[in-house]
C-alpha cells in the first residue's frame, strides 16, 4: 500500500493489489479462492489451444509425443521392459512415479479411445480429442498436487510472517500466475507441477515441523523426476540441523532416515516385484548385450553374477534403471542452456575433454556452488531461511551441475516465486528481485518456446505478470517514485536491474528484425546464454546473500569480534583451548599485562594475596614434601 500525503489515504502500489482491493474488507478470503483458481485455471486452457513441442515434426516428433509413448509403453508392456523397450524412440528416462503416473493416465485414456495407446500404430497420433485429452491430463494433476500444495505453503508462511489473509492471496495469485510455468507444462507440454507440487508439500511439513511427511513428499519428488535432487542438499541440511541442534535428537533422526527408507522401498517395489512376476510367467528381459542398449553398470557386475540367479531381474532392473535417469554419457549439457558450462563453450569447446573429466569439474564446481547454502541451514535451522537455502542451492545446480537443460530453470524459480508469500515478499526489494528473475527465466526459455511457435502466449504471459506485480517493462514505479525512496532499493539494484531489462527488450527487437551472419546462424541463442547466465549468476548470489544476511551470522560474528576487543589480553587467552605449559601461560600473561610490575614479582606479593582471597588453610611442611617428586614428575612429562 501507498499512502497519498495530499488526502492522507491508501491506494493500491500495483495493479494486482487494486485488482483484489475489493477483497480487503471480505469477511473470509475462503470467497475469493474458489474465483482465484478458476480464473488461473482458465489462463492454463487458453494457452492449451496453441501449439505444443513437436506438433507435425517427425519422426521424433517432441515431449508431447514422450508422454503419450510412456503412455504406451507402461500400458502396453510389461512391467520389466519399461527401461528396456524401444530406447532410441523415447525410451523412459524418469523414475518410477512418472511411469506409475503414465500408467494411469494411459488406461484412464484407453476407455476413451484405445487407439491413442496403441502399440507401434499410436506413434505420431495428432488428433484433437487425444489433445484435449493430454491438456486435461496436465490440469488435472496439477490441481491436484501442485495447487493444494501450493496454498497450503502460502498460508503457512503468511502465519509465520503474520501477513494478513489478503495479501497472502495477492501472494498466491502470483505464484500461480507463473509465466514460466505455464507456458512449459500447459504449452510445451510437460507435467513439471507434479514434481513441483511435491516439493512445495515437502516444504509445507517441514515449516510444520512434520519431517516425517516431509521426507515423504520429497521422495515422491524425486521418485517423480530426478531433478528435485537441486533441492536435496538442502532439505538434508535442514532436516539434519533440526536433528542436530539445539541438542541432539537421535530418535528425530532415525524416524527421519527410516522413513524415507521405506518410501523409496515403497516406490520401487511395483518394479521390482514386477519384474520377478514376469520372470514366473517366463517374461524375461533380454540376456545378450546384443538384443538391448549396453548397460555400463550391469556391465560391471556381470563376471560377478550368475544370470539365472533369481536376484538378477531386481538387479537388472536396478541398474538399468539408474542408467536411464542419470545419463552421463550424453555428455555436459544439450542444446543451448543459460549455465555456466554451455557459456563457456562458446569461448572454448568443452566437447574436446573426456567426459570423465568433465563430469569430475562438473561436480566440484556444484559442491563448492551449494556449500553455503548447506552450510548455514545446517548451523542455523530457522524455518524462515529454508526458501532462500533451496533458491541458493537450486541455482548453484542450474549453474555448474551435469545434463542440463534450459526447463530446468523452473526449479531455482520456485522458492524464489514463494518467497512473495513471506515477509516483504509484496513489498518493493523482494517484488523486483522475484519478478527480475522470473523473467529473465521465461526470457532464457523464448528460442524453446519460439520452436513451437508459441510466440503470442509468450508476451501475453509474461507481460500480464509484468502488469500485475508492477514491473517493467509495463511499469517502472518499483525503480522511480514513490515505491523506490525507501533503503530498500539501492542504486546499483536500480542500475542492475534496468541494464538487463533493456538488453532482454534489446535482443528481442534484433532476434525479430535483424538476420545473424552467414556461418553463425545461432549467435542470437549464444547471446542468449550468455546474458541468462550473467544474470542467473547474479540470482544465485543474491539469494546466498540474503540468506547469509537473515541468518544473523554476520551479526554474530561481529558481536564477537566487539566482545573480544573490549576483553583484556588476559582474558581473552583464557579462553584459548591451547595445551600451553602452564609456565609458558602465564609468563606470557605477566609479560603482556599492562599492570605487571616486576618488583611485585620479586617480593611475592601476588602470591600473599591470592593466598589470603583464599579460604582453604595453608598446608603443612610434610605435605609440601610430599607433593614435590609428583609437581616434579609432572613439570617433566610436560
């Protein structure tokens, strides 16, 4: 809100603010969901009725086309061939959720038409029914995982950060409102929000403190799709620092480490006892290398193992199934992502190097990127810092990790766009920076969007959220006015922010008007990347910062720097834990204070005095005796 100073009232500071105005004094803010998630739920229809990734490119056709063949295949197939059939026509490279999830959606399909999942003759299927279909399957698990989840973590941190309901509401309207979101899962096609819903659920219990359900949901996350491991080291610190501190918890973390043991065996197991069914029904994999895409673990094990030993369908299951969700042979990274990797082989070709040794570059460079962030939530598990550990995380994955891909911009966006739901989320800083990096995500996402002519819902998208939150390139009141007088908003935020605002309005006006030259037909993609990775640098360090900030550690350290000043030489070698000879101490002691008087020293007076502050008597001549061989063995041995 901004206060006019002529008639000394309230109005709106952006236009989703005066768009829910009339909601302000409603007595529940229960009315105004139901209209919120239809009014988003129509937004996601609409932009179902364009194109989507592959529409009449064959033979591979797109991710609409790979959905629909999982479809397929887990209908169609048995259970033990689903990583084995028919890899080179997009075989299944998700976890075992997504292909229980297809399996589902498939036979639910079947009953309205078998010819969509039929085998071999489905391939390329195109028809309007089987679209619309495939669009309400998308709606349908997303309001009912992603949704719920979504409001049920808002209302949660607008309770910790005691934000009244109506603003919780804005809140939440903007984090539907996503533009990066829809446009991947409702125009491209994909089912991103399942996988995303469980995280915010996983984060929802852990603000509860229900960790249990927490590390439920989460491993439905990455039993869904394996990306959610850029938010793991994160949970896991979290998780192990409520364990940890302020006193051990050994039963928190046992319940915690058995619990996602028994999910992920929960998971696995209608693969696993599938797969062991179909060997008792004599359906076996195939044995030779030769009928089947090699398998380099397996391959491993092979001289070790007996072949017809009833372990081995678990184990070829196993192992072919973790070479299909981690698919290092594919190589850094595909097509053109704003990371930091794909940046640097425009300048050098990384393509030269062993992947071996790319993927060991690979990971240090993550480990070192995600440190801070599991650093400090383990040390300091405050339940409003988990957003900003999971944002820094996130990015540090998105920026160095291995097998990249430009969707996966989705996952550092997310605890960035709840943030809008915590303390001064709609306030001016965090509004910009949020509704910066958002995008500047969506705008890294255009060459992918503009492959299956999604141009118009694009710009409609992203500009309605830019109109919504008060952004530009709509709006420049969050850098000039009254929003922008405060602390908040710096000179350099200001300088920042604007300088990539104008070279994102600038790239599209040359990517639309201007042809690149002969012999560089992608130099536009490449300016691309380079930007989006500047600029998601920039992301990942702000949210580091931020997190460093609130966490008081800072604070800390300076109040101990002050405290350790303002102590006396003395004391503050006291404190020291160094196995220093006690002669060596306090010669040091006596030599360094600023009231040692050597004359004291000589006639012992120090000594008369500590002796008579002293209750205890003075012992006798033979005691003294008796004590010098063992003062004597003592001064020895140190």
């Amino acid at each position: 809100m901004l206060m006019d100073p002529k008639t000394n009232s309230q109005y709106p500071a952006f236009p989703l603010a005066a768009i829910f105005w009339p909601a302000k004094r409603a007595p529940s803010q229960l009315i105004v969901l139901p209209l919120l998630l239809a009014i988003v739920g129509l937004f996601r229809w609409c932009t179902g009725f364009w194109g989507y990734s592959g529409f009449q490119k064959p033979p591979m056709f797109g991710d609409y086309e790979a959905q629909r063949h999982w479809m397929e295949i887990t209908t169609q197939v048995p259970i033990s061939q689903w990583y084995l059939y028919d890899l080179d026509y997009w075989g299944l490279d998700y976890p075992p959720l997504t292909a229980y999830h297809s399996w589902l959606l498939g036979k639910m399909g079947s009953f309205i038409n078998s010819a969509w999942f039929a085998l071999y003759s489905s391939r390329g299927v195109e028809q309007q029914s089987l679209k619309v279909y495939m669009r309400a399957t998308v709606i349908a698990s997303e309001y009912l995982v992603y949704v719920p989840a979504a409001i049920i973590l808002n209302r949660k941190l607008g309770h910790l950060s005691s934000i009244n309901k109506w603003e919780s509401s804005m809140a939440l309207a903007a984090i539907l409102m996503q533009p990066a979101t829809i446009l991947i899962d409702h125009a491209h096609f994909q089912f991103n929000t399942v996988m995303l819903g469980f995280v915010l659920a996983s984060i929802s219990s852990a603000l509860s403190e229900r960790y249990l359900w927490s590390c439920i949901f989460f491993v439905a996350a990455l039993s869904f799709k394996q990306m959610a491991l850029y938010f793991a080291p994160a949970i896991f610190a979290y998780l192990l620092g409520v364990c940890m501190g302020p006193r051990f918890r050994p039963s928190r973390l046992i319940g915690i480490t058995v619990t996602t043991i028994i999910t992920f065996a929960l998971v696995m197991a209608p693969l696993l006892l599938g797969g062991l069914y179909d060997k008792y029904r004599g359906i076996n994999p195939p044995l030779s290398t030769a009928d089947r895409p090699i398998n380099p673990l397996l391959s491993l094990m092979t001289p070790y193992i007996n072949l017809e030993a009833s372990y081995y369908p678990i184990l070829l299951q196993l192992t072919q199934m973790v070479h299909r969700i981690f698919p290092f042979a594919r190589g850094l990274f595909e097509d053109k992502v704003a990371n930091i990797w794909c940046c640097i082989h425009t300048l050098h070709k990384l393509h030269e190097y062993p992947i071996p040794l790319l993927q060991r570059i690979s990971f240090s460079a993550t480990f070192i990127a995600i440190l801070p962030s599991c650093m400090i939530i383990s040390l300091f598990p405050h339940r409003n810092l988990l957003p900003w550990a999971m944002a820094s995380s996130a990015w540090g994955f998105f920026l160095c990790s291995f097998q990249v891909h430009e969707k996966s911009v989705l996952l550092p966006l997310l605890p960035m766009t709840i943030l809008l739901g915590g303390h001064g989320g709609l306030g001016v800083e965090v509004r910009c920076w949020v509704g910066w990096a958002n995008l500047l995500g969506v705008w890294t996402l255009f060459p992918l969007l503009k492959k299956d002519e999604l141009r118009v819902p694009y710009f409609v998208l992203a500009g309605l959220w830019t109109y919504l939150l008060g952004l530009p390139p709509t709006s420049l009141s969050c850098y000039f006015g009254q929003q922008a007088s405060g602390p908040a908003m710096k000179v350099s935020t200001k300088f920042l922010h604007l300088a990539f605002y104008g070279l994102m309005i600038l790239w599209h006006v040359v990517e639309a008007f201007v042809q690149p030259p002969k012999g560089k037909p992608h130099l536009w993609v490449v300016l691309n990347v380079i930007v989006g990775t500047a600029g998601f640098s920039v992301c990942y360090l702000w949210c580091t910062w931020q997190l460093i900030l609130r966490s008081d550690i800072l604070e800390e350290w300076f109040r101990y720097r002050q405290d350790q000043e303002s102590k006396t030489i003395q004391e503050r070698a006291k404190a020291l834990p160094l196995p220093w000879p006690l002669s060596k101490a306090d010669s040091s002691l006596k030599d360094h204070s600023p009231s040692h008087d050597p004359k004291k020293k000589r006639s012992g007076r120090p000594l008369l005095e500590a002796k008579e502050a002293s209750n205890e008597p003075s012992p006798s001549p033979e005691k003294r005796k008796a004590r010098r061989p063992r003062k004597r063995q003592e001064e020895a041995s140190t």
